[in-house]
C-alpha cells in the first residue's frame, strides 16, 4: 500500500501535507474536488468562474450565478415533479461563505 501526503492546497496557499493512504488526499479532503488555478495569479481555487478570492471580485455575478443554478435545479426538479418546489433556505449557505 502506498502512502500518500496530501496534496490538498489551502486559498493562501499551504499545502495540508498530511500522510495519507489515498493518492486524492487525506481522510479530511481527499473528496474535495481538484482546484483550478487562478486564471490571472495562479492560485489554485475551486471558484466556478477559475478566479481566485482576490481576483475574483471583478467577474463576481455570485448572486446572478446562485439563482442560475437555482434556476436550473427548479427546472430539473420540474421535469420530473411536475411543478416549481420551493428549494430549502440551505442552498443560501454558499453565499455566506
Ligand atoms: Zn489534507
Ligand atoms: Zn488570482
């Protein structure tokens, strides 16, 4: 069996680095989903529009964007129930991040 260190890298930076038996990362983010690098410094971030936090501001439709997504998950969900549902106040969580 292998060991791994994790190569899961935090927004400022920092690479976790914690040993683990998965090539993906450590038990904590080994399910996190790859970071894209920011478009204009590099920095790696899982941000939707390839931005990093800093860089991010100027392209930032996060609200337009939320409600697009809503949007098409009413829509999905329509498809298949028939009718608009109300989505949970939980898919706000996002935005406080
Ligand atoms: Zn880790
Ligand atoms: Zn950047």
């Amino acid at each position: 069996m292998g060991f791994y260190s994790c190569p899961y890298t935090f927004i400022d930076g920092r690479i976790c680095g914690k040993g683990c038996y998965r090539q993906e990362g450590c038990a904590l983010h080994w399910k996190i989903r790859p970071r894209t690098p920011c478009g204009e410094c590099g920095m790696p971030t899982t941000s939707s529009y390839g931005m990093c936090v800093k860089h991010s501001g100027k392209y930032r439709r996060r609200v337009n964007y939320q409600q697009k997504k809503r949007d098409e998950l009413r829509a999905k969900i329509a498809i298949f129930e028939n009718h608009i549902p109300d989505l949970p106040d939980s898919m706000h969580e996002e935005e406080k991040a």
